[in-house]
C-alpha cells in the first residue's frame, strides 16, 4: 500500500470524485488516499477493519475463505464503489478479504475517528443505501447471468473483466469456481475459442485475439438495469 501524500494529487484525486458531496458534514480531515498494487490486499479478514473504502480506480475482487480452508471468488468491484459498510454499522463482523485485480486508487475514511458523525449523517447514508443497493442489484445480475446465459457469455465477460492489454493470467480453478462450472469444461471452452481464432494460449495465461468477438458474446446478456437516480 502506497499512500498518496502528494497535497496536488490527492485534492486531484477527491475533487475528480466528489467524495466530499457524499457527506454532510466535512469529512476531509478523516481521509487517507491510497493505492494498492495488483494482487495486494485492500482488506485483509484477519483484522478489525476500522476503515470505509471508496473504489475510485482500478478493479478489486472479493474473496470468502471457508472453514475448511478453502478460498472461494464471490465477486468484482469497479469504481464508484463503497466497501466496509457492514462493518460500519457491525464492528464485530469479520471482513471478507479483498484483493486488488489492477492497480487500485481508494479512498479511506477512519471510521475510529468520525464514526458517530457518520451513523448521524441523513446525506451519507441516503448514498449508502444507494450504492448498497447498486451492488447487490449487480451480484444478483451476476447469478442472473450464471443461470440464463451459455457459459461460453459468461466466460467471453469474465475475460474482459479480468485481462490486462488482452492478456488473461487468472488461475483457471478459480475462473472454474467462479462461473460455476467444471475445470473441464473450462478447458474446453478454451480449446473451442482457440480454434475459433478467439483466443491463443500463451505461457502462463491467454491472450485474447478477437476482442470483437468476445464483446459480442458479453453484450448478448446486457439488460437494462434498475436507474438510480439521486
């Protein structure tokens, strides 16, 4: 974790994302900036998360580690995103680890500090409710998407989600997991978009040759969402 102690572009950085027009009440004094690199941890879920985290750059990606030691992908973030709510309102709630997939910028808010002035804001938690309910309208299009769609969509959407230059380097038991279906079948999605000029294995991951081809895959299970306005 780097934090941003550059005064010009950390005001850059609140300014473009008018954190500030969350709040009520001047939130500034009680604010961090900082940057996780791709594969660090925003979150870890063996401490008490004392901090409300602002997504406003990058993608992150939320983890549940069962008791059997299992890790398990439950889903992405991109900005604007809030994270830490629940454990605002539940101090004795265990966080769910989250881990940077790109270079993340984040906002941090130190809840020790300001936390009954946040509780008390009617404004922040109007945009809480907001953005929570975003999320979840999200998750539940995600499992929407799951069920309805071929998993060759899904696969074509996780893709675009998750390379870097059209470069896709995740674990392939994780991708498995994630759109629920076997590492075989995996496997054979992948042979059949290689075969198609889709995709080309490379040492230690896939590029991706057609991205025409894998963006039509995605639109087909775009829908119109709910509108949120404020």
């Amino acid at each position: 974790m780097n934090a941003i102690a550059n005064p010009a572009k950390r005001e850059q950085i609140l300014e473009k994302s008018r954190f500030a027009s969350l709040f009520s009440f001047d939130v500034l004094p009680y604010v961090s900036v900082a940057q996780y690199d791709k594969n660090e941890y925003i979150i870890q879920s063996d401490e008490p998360l004392k901090r409300l985290c602002y997504l406003v750059g990058g993608t992150a990606k939320l983890y549940v580690f069962h008791k059997n030691g299992k890790q398990t992908l439950v889903n992405f973030f991109t900005p604007p995103c809030i994270l830490g709510e629940s454990e605002l309102f539940d101090d004795t709630k265990q966080p769910f680890p989250l881990q940077a997939l790109t270079l993340c910028t984040v906002i941090e808010v130190d809840t020790r500090r300001c936390k009954p002035l946040l509780l008390s804001d009617a404004t922040f938690l109007r945009n809480l409710c907001i953005m929570t309910a975003k999320k979840s309208v999200a998750q539940n299009k995600k499992y929407t998407n799951l069920v309805s769609y071929p998993s060759e969509n899904n696969f074509a959407s996780y893709l675009l989600l998750t390379q870097c230059d059209g470069i896709f380097c995740e674990r392939y038991t994780e991708t498995a997991d994630y759109l629920g279906i076997s590492y075989r079948h995996l496997m054979f999605l992948i042979s059949n978009m290689c075969a198609s000029g889709i995709l080309e294995r490379i040492p230690g991951g896939l590029r991706i040759k057609n991205f025409e081809q894998i963006q039509k895959l995605t639109n087909e299970m775009n829908s119109t969402e709910f509108d949120y306005t404020t």
